[in-house]
C-alpha cells in the first residue's frame, strides 16, 4: 500500500505524505517511498519544483514508534531535499511534531495555516531531537529554539515564523502558496538549482560536520532506558515515571 500520495499541475509535483491512520509517522516504509518518489523528482525535467504536505489534520507526529526508519535513512531524506536541485515547499495545515520538523526545515519555502500546532516533543519521551537537528539548528533563531527543544511545549504558526521554522503563515495556506509557486515556475530551472545551492550550503556544511554523530546519538538514546520508559509510556498514554 502506497503511503506516498502524488499529483501533478503545471511542473509543480505535490508528494502528500498519505498515513493518516497514524498520523504521518515516519515509519521506515514511509521515508523510503519519499525518497523514492524525491529522486523521480529530481530526474524528471517536467518538475519546476515540489510541494510536500499531508492528508489529515497532522502533517507529521514524528518518529513511527513501532516501525522507525533507521537514523541514517532518516538523515539521507533529509540531506535529499535539502540537496534537491528543485525547491521543495512544505504546505502545512495540520499539526507537526518531532521528526515532522526535521522534514519541514528541510524544505527551501515552508508555509502552514493559522490552525497549525508544533512541538519537539523528543525529551519527554526520553530521547533528544538530534538528527533534526541537522536542518533545523541552522535555519533558527538558537535562542528562540531552546525553549522549545528544552521543554517540548507546543507553539504557535507566529512563534513558528519568528524562530525560523516557517516562511509564512496565512488562514488560506493555498491563497498564500499561489504567487510563490507562480514564481517557480517562472524561474529558469538551471538558475533554480543554482540559487538553491546558494541558499543552502551552510546547512550541508552542518550535515557534512555533525551527521555521522548526531546519528550515533539518536541511536544511543533510542536504545536506552529512559527511552523504552518514555515510549512505552507515550504508547501507554500514561506520565513517564520521571515526570515530577
């Protein structure tokens, strides 16, 4: 069964991420079928550019608990459309968390209705949001993030703009993506690519410097104590026994 939805207009492919029944997790099937269809995208000289979104009220709950990717296939989704030579533009108009973040960072141009929620919600499950890490951190406001990282509150679209994570936000997302995605397509494809690069070599420098050990991390906590704790809580609907 296809997790991946697909559709086509004027060069602009929309890939939707298609689970609701688990509210977009980032299961290991689902990372790989969006890595499968980025790199059809990258290939195919009929695509401008990519806009990423959802169905249901949830663009992603994170981390698929039962069934998660494996940290390095996670990073490489993240680095694929980072390095896409296409702009990737999230359309958001649900809620994200977690690892969900990791993939709305990733995009070149990030836009969600006013309805929209977020939250890192990593340490109180008992694991911390590294590998994300490797898009968000350099597209933030560090001081602004930490709150966020710290304590795994849920915020606003307008705290979401201000820290960094949002382009833009509006009550009609579609009414706001409109003279954006009429921009792509009026843009040479190969000064695309170019200025993309431009845009994004501070944060492969970030992949390039600190992938290999933010995975190892991710790893390590996944495979730990607290962590079992935390996820056997969360699944249990229940406080972790450390809440306080």
């Amino acid at each position: 069964m296809t997790v991946i939805g697909r559709a086509r207009a004027r060069g602009i492919e929309t890939l939707s991420l298609d689970s609701p029944g688990t509210r977009n997790a980032l299961s290991a099937p689902l990372v790989a079928e969006l890595a499968a269809a980025l790199t059809e995208c990258a290939k195919d000289t009929d695509v401008r550019a990519i806009v990423l979104t959802h169905t249901g009220n949830t663009f992603s709950a994170g981390a698929d608990l039962r069934d998660p990717p494996h940290p390095d296939a996670l990073v490489a989704v993240l680095r694929q459309i980072v390095e896409l030579p296409k702009p990737v533009v999230a359309r958001v108009t649900g809620h994200v968390r977690a690892g969900g973040l990791g993939l709305l960072a990733a995009c070149d141009i990030a836009t969600a209705s006013t309805e929209s929620t977020f939250a890192f919600t990593e340490v109180r499950i008992g694991v911390a949001p590294a590998v994300i890490s490797l898009p968000v951190l350099p597209r933030t406001d560090p001081r602004a993030l930490a709150r966020y990282y710290l304590t795994g509150e849920r915020f606003d679209t307008t705290e979401a703009v201000a820290v960094g994570l949002l382009t833009t936000t509006a009550e009609d997302v579609d009414a706001v993506l409109e003279p954006i995605l009429d921009g792509l397509r009026r843009a040479a494809p190969e000064a695309l690519a170019e200025t993309k690069q431009l845009l994004t070599a501070r944060v492969l420098e970030t992949f390039d410097r600190d992938a290999a050990d933010l995975t190892a991390l991710s790893a390590r906590l996944f495979a730990s104590a607290q962590a079992h704790e935390g996820m056997t809580a969360f699944l249990e609907r229940r406080d972790p026994v450390w809440v306080v």
